[in-house]
C-alpha cells in the first residue's frame, strides 16, 4: 500500500486507503505496509489518547461552559476535509463524515468520498475494502479510527484558547487567529493527526476561525489554515470540521453482509 507520509497517522491504515490519491507521484509518497502504517496511528492516538476533559483546570467561564456541556454529548455527526502538502509535492486530500455514539466501547461509521468505509459496534470493527467487508477487530481499537473526535476537538481549544481572539456573532462566538504561531500549529498538526516530520515552524501563518454556539457552548465547527517554508522548501495544512446533529444519531449497526 502506498500512502503519503505526513498523512499516516490521520486514520487507521484501512482509512487511509479511502483518502489516498492512487496516481501521486512516486517521489511524493513512500511505500508503507499495513502494520507499519496502523503502528504510526497508534503512537499518535498515545500521544493523545490518555487525556481527559476532566483534567482541565480553568477559570475561563466561557471553557468552563464548553467542558460543562461536553459532559451531555452521547452522540454526534463530524465531516472533515483535510488537505496536506510539503516540499512543493501534490497536495494530499482526505475527507470522511463520521457518525459517533458514546460508550464502552464507543460506535462508530465512518465514510469516505460517499462510501461506507469503517464500521465499529460493541468492540466488533469492519472495513470496507471496495469489495468485500474485512473484520479488522483484532488489528485495531475504535480509538484509533478516527481521530478528529469532538473531545480531541475541546482539548486542542482549551490548549490554544488564550491566544485567541472572540467576537460574538449573531448565535455563534467567533474565535479567530491569524499570525504566527508555532504552538497553533503544532495543536492542529497533532489534532489532524499529521506529521510533517523535523519542518522549522517558525514563520508559519495561521489563519484560524472556530464556531462556538453562544447559547449551547457547543463547538460548531474549525476552519484552520497553514502556510509555512524552511530550508526544504514550502509546506500548507488545512482542515474543516463541522459537527453537528448532537445527540441526535440513530443506531449504528454492523453492515447487513456479515449481520
């Protein structure tokens, strides 16, 4: 399988093959084989994994609000289109829409480019290869599907969130960034779950906008921006996420072919 680096550790390596371009060019993209590709997620998902909203002390009332609300949340639908490039090479896209319940172990379906991709209930995971359902139960946790979740989401605005400006906006506050920032950067390379490898981020700009709903405290939606350049030449992240239909999500159930 042959999938770009700087994008390995966004989904599992079953995902990941949804999102691929098949026809990148060969000095943009690196043969990894399936183990090696599903290790990197798991290293990414530790990094952040072991964290909880709990352990977030504020005096920020307004975050007190979003961690507060966060506690009722049992279900929830999530798009995401991610692009990446670095040193000049094709950029590389993903996009999947998520539906997610809470539990132990949660639910979770996931689509790429408007297929069924990946579906995990009660502990049992498939993927979808293009031609038949493949249960991958015993090569990864539902942690590690999908890494854009909304409480990775509140854990990278409760790291950034004093380094941004708010304005409220009809039902919404606004928080924005635009500048640089190393920090910013690094939250969202690790929310998005892409490594660029050693890159100087120095001189990065950001350009940064997050929806919070004004009478819900509910994070709506991210819209994040990156240009950068070091010695090795030019690299860009950008991501939108939206989530929405909040605890509104009908069951998920294992697809009808292996029911």
């Amino acid at each position: 399988m042959k999938v770009p680096k700087y994008l390995l550790a966004t989904l599992t390596a079953t995902a990941i093959l949804a999102g691929c371009q098949e026809d990148a060019p060969q000095d943009d993209i690196e043969e990894t084989s399936d183990e090696e590709a599903v290790e990197t997620t798991e290293t990414a998902t530790v990094e952040t994994g072991g964290r909880q909203l709990s352990e977030i002390e504020t005096d920020d009332a307004s975050l007190s609000a979003i961690l507060e609300q966060a506690e009722t949340i049992e279900s929830y639908e999530a798009s995401l289109d991610l692009t990446a490039a670095v040193d000049g090479g094709q950029p590389e896209t993903l996009e999947a829409e998520v539906r997610f319940k809470d539990g132990e172990p949660p639910s979770l379906h996931l689509m790429s480019e408007g297929e069924d991709r990946t579906i995990s209930k009660d502990g049992t995971t498939f993927y979808n290869n293009g031609t038949d359902w493949i249960d991958i139960s015993d090569s990864v946790n539902v942690d590690q599907l999908y890494h854009v979740t909304y409480r990775n989401a509140i854990l990278s605005f409760a790291d950034i969130k004093n380094e941004l400006e708010s304005e409220e906006s009809g039902d919404q506050v606004i928080y924005t960034l635009e500048g640089q920032s190393d920090e910013v950067f690094e939250t969202f390379e690790e929310l998005f779950a892409v490594e660029f490898g050693n890159i100087d981020t120095s001189e990065i700009e950001n350009d940064l906008e997050i929806a919070v709903g004004k009478e819900d405290s509910l994070i709506q939606s991210i819209n994040y921006d990156a240009q950068g350049e070091d010695t090795e030449g030019a690299y860009e992240l950008s991501g939108e996420v939206e989530f929405t239909s909040f605890n509104d999500v009908d069951e998920i159930e294992l697809p009808e072919a292996v029911q």
